[in-house]
C-alpha cells in the first residue's frame, strides 16, 4: 500500500473505527488452497467457537505459504502500524474463521455483538485491531461481519465511556460501567440489549450506525478493540470463510487481571518491561 493509501485508511479509520481495504490481496485461491492444507492436517484442532462457527488458531504460522504472503510483504504491519498510530506492532493470534452454510430455518453461523476488548483485556489498552482477510464472499447473505460504526468512540467497558474522542488510555477493569465480558459475546446477543437498557435513547443510535462490510475475495476489513461488531448466519449456500490477524500496539503492558481465563497465563510470556513478547508475538514488518 502506498503512503497515501495508508493516510487515508487512518483517517477513516480514526473516524469510524474501522475501513476497509479493496482487493488488498488477490488472488485468495492459493491462500485458501493454504489454508486447508493446514485444515487438513489438524481438524481436531478446530475449535467450534459458536453454533455454527468454527475456528483454527495458528494458521498463519502453520503454512509457509501463509506466512509469507500474510507477513512477507510487510502489508499487515503496515496497515496496523497506520490505524493504530505507532512505530512497532506485534502479532496477537491468527486463525481462519469459517462459517459452513446453514440449512433453511437453522440458526448457526450467528455470532453476538460483542467489541475484541472483552478478551484481549490483558493488554493495557484498546490498541489492538483486528485485520480480516476474506477468503470467500461476505455478503449479507453468507453472513458478512457487521460493525456499528464510529462505536469504538462510545468506549463501553472502558472507563472513558461516554467520553467523546480519544481511542487511547488505560482501562482499570473496576471502574468499568458494564463489563462486556459477563457476557460471552460470541455466542450470546446480551450486550447491546443490556446497554441500551441502560440508556434507551442507544436504540436509534445503534440502529442508525449499523453498517454490513460485504467484501469481496482479497478484500481486507480492520476494526479496532473497541467497536461494536457481530455477524449473522451464512444462508447464502457457500462456505464462509476469513483469515484474521489480531494485531497490537508493542508498546503496550500485559495486565494479568485482564486474562479471561487464568489458565492462559501458561502461554503468556513478557519481556524484562512486562511487554508480550516471545515468538507467539512477533514484530510484524
Ligand atoms: O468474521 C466475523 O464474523 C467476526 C470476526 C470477529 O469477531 C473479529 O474479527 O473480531
């Protein structure tokens, strides 16, 4: 991506707390080819994360081919180093998201609102982004990710919320208003319920900044932490399905307090600063 691409994708970034990337990687054939053969060498490492979603963990760094395309060029690192406005940025976790199609009248596929700060709360701050590369079409239809935009700014579960501006901060859990993770969003619809009846005047809010990014093959989606996002059941007859890059800002501390199950601590490893680092979290180019 050029300078000028970059700036621009900040901007829009900065203001609605998510962008998209038109045919940022195409074609996807081989990296969906890639990411079946790692499908198919472990599928009893895919985790079915809601009723009707299923994921696999590590892809990216399973598969030489992905590993090159995905970070080779340096185009991962350089967007997250744009939208979250800093010089280093680490990898968090990767893993390929799929959504087979349901049948007529089924339900699965669904998953709840929910903002990636609910369970990347270790780190210090909302400094992280999610960067989404579709495999397949995402339509409306085959259940395309839905944000609310401009959301990451209404800072719910944070302790600036309803503060206008401002992405940055630390984020003491006990000073939270709702927490968002009593709730598993992934696989219940409770928040946004739950914050409107807090705040009724939230419905038209909500309802007025729904956005559905449909993306095509090669196309790349990013979001930050803090926006509000979900996405409905794919009853568009094809399989669904996108590789996802969580991504964070190297700067930021781990906070075990933050964990959303202790048992993770056996994975977290930090530098001499309280830094994730180690080779889970590469520097990204
Ligand atoms: O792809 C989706 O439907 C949701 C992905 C998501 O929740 C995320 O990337 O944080």
């Amino acid at each position: 991506m050029s300078p000028d691409q970059l700036r621009a994708a900040r901007a829009f970034f900065d203001e609605h707390g998510w962008v998209v990337l038109r045919g940022a990687l195409t074609p996807t054939d081989g990296l969906a080819a890639a990411a079946e053969e790692v499908l198919a060498r472990v599928p009893q490492a895919v985790v079915e994360v809601a009723p009707g979603v299923r994921q696999l963990a590590g892809v990216t760094r399973a598969s030489p081919a992905l590993e090159e395309a995905i970070f080779g060029s340096g185009w991962l690192g350089a967007i997250a180093r744009a939208c979250l406005g800093c010089e280093r940025v680490r990898l968090l976790q990767d893993l390929v998201l799929m959504k087979p199609a349901v049948t007529a009248g089924a339900t699965g596929g669904r998953i709840g609102w929910h903002h990636d700060f609910a369970y990347t709360g270790y780190l210090e701050a909302p400094r992280t982004v999610s960067v989404r590369l579709a495999l397949d079409a995402e339509t409306a239809e085959t259940g395309a990710m839905e944000v609310l935009d401009g959301s990451h700014r209404w800072r719910f579960g944070t302790r600036a919320e309803g503060e206008a501006g401002g992405s940055e901060g630390s984020v003491p859990r006990e000073s939270q208003g709702v927490d968002p993770r009593v709730h598993d969003g992934f696989v219940d619809d409770r928040l946004l319920p739950e914050l409107i009846a807090r705040d009724p005047g939230l419905a038209a809010r909500v309802e007025a900044s729904r956005r559905v990014l449909c993306l095509a093959p090669g196309d790349v989606s990013v979001h930050h932490a803090l926006t509000l996002h979900g996405s409905r059941a794919n009853t568009g007859g094809g399989r669904r399905r996108t590789l996802i890059h969580h991504v964070f800002d190297a700067s930021l501390r781990f906070v075990e307090e933050g964990l959303p199950s202790p048992d993770m601590i056996y994975w977290i490893e930090t530098d001499e600063e309280g830094r994730l680092a180690g080779p889970l979290h590469p520097l990204l180019p």
